[in-house]
C-alpha cells in the first residue's frame, strides 16, 4: 500500500507492479494499492492485481486503506473514497475492525452449477461440502477460465455452510492472482448473498471464516435478488512500514 498523493505513480506500470507483487523476488502480495488524492471524497482508491493491471474493486483492500488513511491522519473515524466502482463508505470500529459499505447488488443469476453475482467484482460461487478437500487452485483455475464467463473471466468462491446457514466457510480462486487467496472481502460477500438466497435463509448477518480470517457480512433484502445496504466488516491490521530502490 503506497501513500501516492505527493509522488509521481506513473511510474508504477504493468511490469514494475508485477515485480513488486512477486512473492519470491519482489515485495510479495495479492496486489498493489495506491491511496490518491479524491475529487469528491477524502480519498481515491487504485488497485492492481498481483498481475500488474488494474483490478476491479477490491473489499478487503477498502478495509485496508481506510486503515491506511487514519494512520496518515488524512481521517478520523469515518471516510468517503472513491474506488474504480463509484464512491464507499467506511468506518473505524474498536479493536482495528473496518466496516465497509459496499455497492447495491441487482440481480444473481444461477449457471448450471453455482450462482453468478457481481459485488463490486464479478463472482461465481458453488456451494460444496468437505471445503478443506477441495484443490482450489486446480478446481478454481479450470472453472475461472470458462467461456460461459466472457473474456475476463470470474473470481471462484467455494462455499460450505456451517453449524448454521448463517455461518459459512469460504475458499477463493482471485482472478489476477490466479491463485488462492486467503480472504477476498467481495467474494465473502457475494458467498453470504448467495447463501441467503440458496437456503432460502431469514439471516440478514453472516460470520464468514476464510483461511486469512474471520469476517462478517450484513445486507437489506429488498427482494429475493436484491440487496442494499452492503457492509463487510473485518479486522485490518497494520503489519510493517517498509523502502524499495526502485532502478529506472
């Protein structure tokens, strides 16, 4: 995460971004962001994939870079940012918890063997048993690349409910990563969406376990495909501050 606001980040091209993501050689991380001064907001968002190209929106990076921004004292408790999918609403709750508002999801379509929706991100989520058992990498890569999901492909949720239909435990295939990560904040969120609407639940509220964490997704239920008020609420912990030499 790079403090861009005084510093030129057009140097931060496809290669470089992707060298800096590098888990051997570089930095390592799932992706790139760059915290930019905001038009309308206090902030603006950019995020790249581990890939080096831009991504769509990235839930748990808002999280982050709220953090992120409070550490820098450009907030308080409460922020507005401007992220690629239009602007967002965070605040900062005790014991470095985010919450995160999210965008109104309309519509989740069923194909063939899973649930199609778009939280910010387009995702495909397929509810399965034995989740520890599942070859995500494999599974996630094969079904990510299918055409029925156009050219750009589909992040890949596995989904297994838990003692209760409002606890379930989530594995993600992230396009751009091309890879497992161990929490994506949007795809968390469209795995608790489709829970609601595959088990036919009365949740509103959803504890949600991903290898990277323990996280919580509230929503309104306008209608059996509709949903408002989005939030992804999680810790986000500050981890080290660091230097690269970055050679022309």
């Amino acid at each position: 995460m790079i403090d861009g606001r005084d510093q030129d980040t057009s140097i931060f091209d496809n290669g470089l971004i992707k060298e800096l993501c590098d888990r051997r050689f570089g930095v390592g991380s799932d992706g790139l962001i760059i915290l930019l001064e905001g038009k309308r907001s206090d902030f603006r968002m950019q995020y790249f994939n581990a890939d080096g190209y831009e991504g769509t929106m990235c839930g748990n990076g808002g999280r982050c870079i709220t953090a992120f921004a409070h550490r820098l004292k450009i907030i308080g408790l409460e922020a507005t940012f401007e992220g690629i999918d239009g602007k967002h609403s965070s605040t900062i709750l005790p014991k470095e918890e985010i919450r995160l508002k999210l965008n109104d999801v309309n519509g989740i379509r069923w194909v063939e063997d899973g649930y199609l929706v778009d939280t910010g991100s387009p995702h495909f989520v397929k509810f399965v048993s034995q989740l520890d058992q599942i070859e995500v990498d494999m599974e996630g890569r094969e079904i990510r690349n299918q055409s029925r999901f156009g050219k750009g492909g589909v992040n890949v949720n596995f989904v297994e409910k838990g003692a209760s239909s409002s606890r379930i435990s989530v594995r993600t295939f992230e396009r751009g990563v091309e890879a497992e990560t161990f929490s994506c904040g949007t795809g968390v969120t469209a795995a608790a969406i489709c829970s609601y609407f595959h088990f036919k639940s009365d949740s509103f509220s959803y504890n949600i376990k991903t290898r990277g964490g323990n996280l919580n997704v509230s929503f309104h239920a306008q209608h059996h495909s509709q949903f408002t008020d989005i939030y992804l609420t999680g810790p986000a912990s500050h981890v080290y501050d660091g230097s690269i030499e970055i050679n022309p």
